[in-house]
C-alpha cells in the first residue's frame, strides 16, 4: 500500500497552493472589472516572460519585448476587443482541439520538429492573450462566482491527479512528453472534478432550484470537458520545456514552479468553460 504520509515536496506544494488561493480568491470576488483586468494581465505578462525564455529568447532585451508588446496589447483593449465577441472563441477553440489531436496522434513528431523561435513566441502571445481575454468575458459576462469556480474546477483536478498519479499511478499517460503524468491521475482529475460539478450543480438545481434538469446535466458534461482541456493545456506546457530541455519554466511558486506552470492548465480550460458556458446559458448569478 502507498505510504499516506506527504512528502516535504508534498507540503511545500500544498502551502504554496493555500498561499496564492489566498492571493487570487479575494482578488476575484472583489477586484472591479478594471481591477480583474489589470490584476489577471500582469499574471499573462509574468508567464509571458516565463515563455520568452522556452521558446528559446536568452537575452533580457529580447523577453522585455516580448512582455512589452503583450501588455501594450493588454492595455489598449478598449480600442479592440469588442471587435472580437462573435467569432474570436471558435478560433482559439480550434486551436486546441487541433493541438490536443496532434498530441494524441504524434507526439514523438512534435518533439522532433524544429520550431523556428518566431514561430514560438507568436503562439505563446496566441495562447496568453487569448486566455486573457475569456477570463475578462468570462468576468463580464457571467460574473466573479463563475470565475472562481473555473479556478476551484481546475485546482480540484489538479489535486486530484497528483495525488492519484503520485499513490496510485503506474500506467504512462504519454511517456514522450511528460513522463510523470499517469492514465490513473487522469482519472483522479476527471473523478475530483465530477465530484465538486455535482455538488455546485445540485446546489442550483435541487437547492436553489435555478437550473433545470438539462443545464445541470450539461454542467457536469462542461465540467468534465473543460478539466480534459486543462490537461491538453498542461501537456502543451511540457511539450514545450521537453523541447527547452527544462523541467520548470520558472521558479517563482515554491513546489509548483513558475507562474506558467501554475496556469497552463487554465489557458486551455478558460476557452472551454467560457464557449460551454456562452452556449448553453449557464449561469450562477
């Protein structure tokens, strides 16, 4: 049987994960919009910088640029991002469909590839900013409570699949890419996540009787998909520091990492869960 007792490593990771929820809850429950705006972009522009360096920019001169047009972009949202609400969502959906497809299908190819460092930082400037921009909608449109769930959903999961992979995982998920991560910790994810869907949709449906029988169920199905997105999101990450030849992409998160490490599970969830949400009118407030 797995020895229950947690590991020094187990503990940091833990109390580095109380410290930021303790951080980033009262900032999303209170902030105002602009406040969210500004707070969550200067998180985009930290893993930005994290990026700049896997994809392979060595030069501070050169990761300050990258940063400083990400912000710039940022900052000048008031001239631009309402062009974007009808259609922007389907292609950053594409994006990681295509991306978790490719994953499943060839990832020894995509190890191989050489990717131009252009063609790198481009798609992490898709990436962060796009993620950015469905947590602004995502706050704008269906309110900080739904935002907070979105960022339980995924640390839930997480928790889920480290401590299953750690205890019980045996089975590679995909050796080539990320040789930690197991099919049990899968489960463990998909199971932790099942779990807290069905108590916050019974809530609105049994409870507050705000749901009908058909949003709860599509609620637990979006749940479900946006946690086996985040897992796409996490894969990527790794793909790339295994391509960067670096097991964190910083060291800002004592146990965790960088700050990249912290969220890409959530630059592909947020596109998930916002579409699902949008969709099919799934609202908590």
């Amino acid at each position: 049987m797995p020895s229950a007792e947690a590991t020094p490593a187990t503990k940091l990771r833990i109390i580095t994960g109380l410290a930021v929820a303790a951080v980033i809850v009262p900032a999303v429950l209170f902030l105002p919009t602009l406040g969210f705006v500004i707070a969550f972009g200067l998180i985009a522009v930290l893993a930005g910088w994290e990026w700049s360096n896997l994809a392979g920019v060595e030069n501070r001169s050169g990761r300050l640029a990258f940063c400083g047009s990400l912000l710039l972009t940022m900052a000048s949202y008031h001239y631009w991002l309402g062009y974007l609400f009808d259609w922007f969502m389907w292609p950053v959906l594409a994006w990681w469909v295509a991306l978790a497809i490719a994953l499943r299908q060839m990832p020894g190819k995509l190890l191989q590839w050489k990717y131009p460092v252009a063609v790198k930082l481009a798609v992490g400037y898709f990436v962060l900013l796009s993620a950015w921009i469905m947590f602004v909608w995502l706050h704008v449109n269906f309110g900080s409570y739904q935002v907070l769930y979105l960022l339980v959903l995924i640390a839930v999961a997480d928790m889920g699949a480290y401590f299953v992979g750690k205890n019980y995982g045996f089975s590679k998920l995909m050796p080539e890419i990320s040789p930690g991560k197991t099919v049990e910790g899968l489960y463990g994810a998909l199971g932790a996540a099942a779990l807290l869907a069905l108590l916050v949709g019974g809530y609105f449906y049994l409870i507050a009787e705000k749901w009908s029988g058909m949003v709860f169920a599509d609620f637990l199905l979006l749940s479900v998909m946006t946690v086996l997105a985040s897992i796409c999101g996490d894969l990527f990450e790794s793909l790339v520091k295994r391509l960067r030849g670096v097991k964190d992409s910083g060291s800002w998160l004592p146990g965790h990492g960088g700050v990249l490490d912290r969220i890409d599970s959530l630059l592909a969830a947020v596109p998930m869960f916002y579409a699902g949400c949008y969709l099919r009118e799934i609202f908590f407030q």
